[in-house]
C-alpha cells in the first residue's frame, strides 16, 4: 500500500458520480438528436439531412460528447490509444448508410444518395480538420495500412536510408524489418528523443542515401511530443521527405500539416477521433503525388473514351482500390464532425486539464513513476507508468485486476521492439470524455494494489 492520495477522492468522487447521473438524466430529456436512429421516408434520406446533422452536431459540448459514449457506464475507459470507443452519433451514421443501402439496393438514386453527398462531406471536413487539400487524402482503414501504401509508393534501392525513432510504433518497425530483407535497406534508428539531441543526431545522419524519415508526432508507448515541425526542416534541407504517424494526437489536439510542413502523414478513424473501427487516412502533399506509385493503377481507366483528358492523379485515385464500405467512411465523417463541433482546442485544455490530475496523484503513489515528460508542451493526453521491481507479467496482472476489482480499463505496453523484459510500463490514455471520479478511482485502484 502507498502513502496515502491527496483529498480528491472518496467524498468527491461520490459528489460528481450524482451529478454524473444528474447530467446523463439532462441530456437524455435535451439531447433528442444524439441518440436513437432518426426515420425518413421510404424513397431515402431527406435532402437536408447533412445540413440538418451538422446542425445538431454544432451544439455539442465535451459534456454532450461524453454522454454519447455508452461504455461511459459502465468503465473508466482509458485505452483510447489503443481503440477509441464509438459513439452513439458515429454508429447511427453507419447505421443509417448501411439499411438504406441494403432497403433500397446500393446502386439506385436512393441507396447512392444514403451515401454520396455525405461521403463528400466526410471526406472534405477531414481535409479541412488537417489543413490540407482534399485531393492529398486517401481513405485506407488504419495507419499501419496507410503507412504501407506510403512505403510501397518510393523507389527503393538496395543501400537507400530509412530512418526512425526508437519510439515508433510497433508496426513500423515490422516495415523497417521488411524493407531490409526484401530491398537491403538500411534502418537508422534515433535512439536519443530528447528534442535538442534528437535534432541534432537527425542532422547527423542524413545522407545522400537518405530515402525518408518516420516520426510519430505523438509516440505511442509514452505519449512524447516530438519536435516534428523542426525535424521536418532539417530533413527538407538535406532533400529528404518525412512522413509523420499521426494515429495518436488527431483528436487529442488541432494538428495542421501545412504548419507542420511534412510530406507524407497516416493515421486512424478509430483512435482518438472516436471514429468507427476500420478506418484510416494518408496525407500525400501535392508536390509528392505526381510520382506516388504504391499500386497498379492507371491515371487514365481503360474505359476512357479516346477524346476524353486525362484526370490529374490524386492521393485517393492513387491509393484506394475497389470497392469500400461507404458506411465507414460517413461514420469517420461523423466523427470529424463532433470534433469540430466541440473545438479540438477544447478536447487538448480538458485533456491536459485530466491528465495533470492523473500525474499529481500518482505522485503519492509509492512504486510508480511516470516516464512521460511532464513539462508544458511535451506531451498529451498518453501517461506511462514504470512500476519499481515489475516483470510484465506483475504488469499484465495489475492490469487485470484494475479492470476486474476497479472497473479500469489501462494497457501493458511494451517500450521498446524488439522487447525489453525492463522496459515495459502501463500506458493510460486519458480523453476528453474521461472525467475526473474515474481519474480518482484509477487512482485508488492502483494505491490499493500496489
């Protein structure tokens, strides 16, 4: 057992359960869009219906948001880094696309128009929340995917440079692993993420071998910041593109491309966007795109007639393939569209807002100790947890019991790939729908069990 919490927990957590309830009960009687499915007549979804959601969706606060989340109940969801919970409004858009599709057949005026326009409108409010031209995205259905589509679209050569941090994701190491055997590709691995020193070992190992950088703006296994915007002007002098996995900070905070000047981003639907399962996205800027060629696809169908112009190629002609679920794709528009609602800048201030809670408390919290930078700035809504003397299997327990005995859902997440059997830590993404009885009760869980 540790030393004991700070006053912010038994009588409070009691207090702001009631006006949980109280809340909910509001919201419930306010609130009649956000919940049930909406019914139209037989010949399919009215003609106003995106005016008539977006409306509904601009009346959403982080409060609304949190009500729309059914697991809200039931646990202190903290895995958003992992898999983001849909919510109610995303799920009836993807309802919604799907029966009219399947009550009209697909390919009538009204099954295409249960998803068309609003499609158009997933895909143009996705651009816009990143700052880019729709033409630089394409839809894949997540950022490991989307990442290898990028990958696929260079020209390696064997003795060409790939380079990363040692914070990337575990899939990106897998890519680096395939891109030396398959093409005797080398990987430069920056080990040193503090930013002075990564910057610096960045500059040093450019060379004219130099194919493309990899970094995460946001690294999963302990939630760093990464210097992406100064990294991506010391690769550009040296002539060399950098793309950027964003699969943990769009949603957490505003992020801007064109501000960020990089060449190449993926990320996912399904994290913190609170998207549905299966969906992804590539940012391919318009200077890259004209020799982009992951895919065995002609710029000019065979169907063309001979007088018709070639169309200019674009990220999506580029990458997607076939047939898709248009469903998905309207419900990641929904949830764009909850974000911009709400105001990113407002889910990054109640973010930083619970996570500077959650880090005060476990403070007071013998054998724990947070690896992730506490300074303003460098870092987000991702808190990793050493614990002194922990085996990942201690680990892998305490995270079974938080769930089991404290209704807390939290990850054991390696730091490093290969894995360190040392270098493991709980990971604990807190959202802007969290609230601050289940930071506490995360809290005292982990006092208790520890």
């Amino acid at each position: 057992m540790g030393s004991p919490l700070p006053p912010i927990s038994t009588c409070l957590l009691r207090q702001k359960l009631s006006m949980s309830v109280i809340i909910r009960s509001t919201l419930a009687v306010n609130s009649p869009g956000l919940h049930g499915a909406r019914k139209h007549p037989a010949g399919g979804l009215p003609s106003n219906s995106i005016q008539h959601k977006a409306h509904v969706m601009s009346r959403m606060t982080v409060e609304q948001l949190r009500q729309d989340l059914p697991m809200t109940g039931e646990v202190g969801y903290f895995q958003t880094g992992t898999y983001g919970p849909a919510s109610d409004s995303v799920l009836q858009a993807v309802r919604e696309t799907m029966e009219t599709e399947a009550r009209h057949g697909p390919a009538t005026p009204a099954g295409r128009q249960s998803h068309t326009e609003r499609e158009a409108a997933a895909r143009s409010g996705l651009a816009r929340m990143l700052n880019v031209k729709e033409e630089e995205l394409g839809i894949e259905t997540n950022t490991s995917r989307a990442m290898q589509q990028i990958v696929r679209g260079l020209d390696w050569q064997e003795g060409d440079e790939f380079v990363m941090t040692s914070l990337e994701h575990v899939s990106t190491y897998g890519l680096s692993y395939s891109l030396e055997q398959q093409h005797g590709v080398k990987t430069i691995v920056l080990g040193e993420v503090y930013d002075e020193h990564l910057l610096g070992d960045l500059a040093s190992v450019l060379t004219e071998r130099t194919r493309l950088i990899c970094l995460s703006h946001i690294a999963s296994p302990n939630g760093r910041l990464l210097p992406c915007k100064q990294a991506a002007a010391i690769a550009h002098d040296a002539g060399v593109p950098v793309m950027l996995d964003l699969a943990q900070s769009v949603g957490q905070m505003p992020v801007d491309l064109k501000e960020l000047d990089c060449d190449f981003a993926v990320g996912s639907g399904h994290k913190w966007l609170l998207g549905p399962m299966g969906t992804g996205y590539m940012y391919i800027s318009q200077d890259q795109i004209p020799g982009f060629h992951p895919n065995f696809i002609p710029d000019r169908s065979p169907w063309s007639l001979p007088d018709a112009p070639t169309p200019a190629p674009t990220a999506r002609s580029r990458t997607e393939i076939g047939t898709y679920n248009h469903a998905l794709v309207v419900g990641l528009g929904r949830a764009v569209e909850i974000m911009e609602s709400i105001g990113l800048d407002k889910m990054q201030e109640r973010i930083t807002q619970l996570s500077g809670r959650l880090r005060q408390g476990v403070g007071h919290i013998d054998r724990a100790r947070i690896i992730t930078p506490q300074e303003p700035g460098k870092s987000a809504g991702i808190t990793s947890l050493m614990f002194d003397g922990f085996t990942k299997t201690d680990l892998d327990g305490l995270v079974d019991r938080m769930h089991e005995r404290h209704q807390t859902v939290v990850k054991s997440q390696w730091l490093t790939a290969p894995p360190d059997p040392v270098k493991i830590a709980m990971r604990i993404s807190v959202a802007a729908f969290n609230d601050e009885s289940e930071v506490d009760r995360l809290l005292e869980g982990l006092d208790e069990e520890l």
